[in-house]
C-alpha cells in the first residue's frame, strides 16, 4: 500500500496574502527592536583621522623610499631643497 500525499492547491493570492501577514509581523517586531546608534568615534573625526594617517604614511613612504631604497639620508627627504633638486632636475629643458 502506498500513502498518498495530500497536497492544497494554493492560489498566488492566497500566497500573497501570506507574504504580506508575515511582512506586517516583522516590520512591527523590527520597529520595537530599533535602537539608536550612538558612534564611537564620530564621522568627522574619522575623516580628519584618514586625512591624517595619509599624511603620515605619504611621510613615511618619503623617508623609506629616499632614505633606504635610494640609498640617501633618510632625513634628507624632508628638506625643501632636496625636492626643489628633484623639480629642476624634471623641469630641465
């Protein structure tokens, strides 16, 4: 003997009507579960603190790159005169 499945044909309308029962329930409990978010660290300090992390590395980037990979003064990076060097040498006709 073989048990036969009984199954309920369900319109789309009814399934709609479903979806939409389940969507109100849960937009409700979402609403009673909002919190308010308070930052830790607030958007316009972050952006100064990226502003500032780029200025560092780019000082850091100067110092490695003059100092140890090309073989100068690490210190000798920062110096006015070492770049005005650098751009007449570039701006040399």
């Amino acid at each position: 003997m073989v048990a036969k499945e009984t199954t309920k044909a369900v319109s789309r309308e009814e399934i709609k009507k479903a979806k939409k029962k389940q969507e109100e329930k849960s937009s409700k409990t979402e609403v009673q579960k909002l919190k308010l978010r308070i930052r830790l660290i607030p958007i316009w300090l972050r952006v100064i603190l990226v502003i500032l992390f780029m200025a560092v590395s780019l000082i850091v980037g100067l110092i490695i790159g003059y100092g140890v990979i090309g073989n100068g003064n690490p210190q000798d990076a920062l110096n006015k005169s070492t770049w005005q060097h650098i751009i007449d040498l570039v701006e040399k006709e």
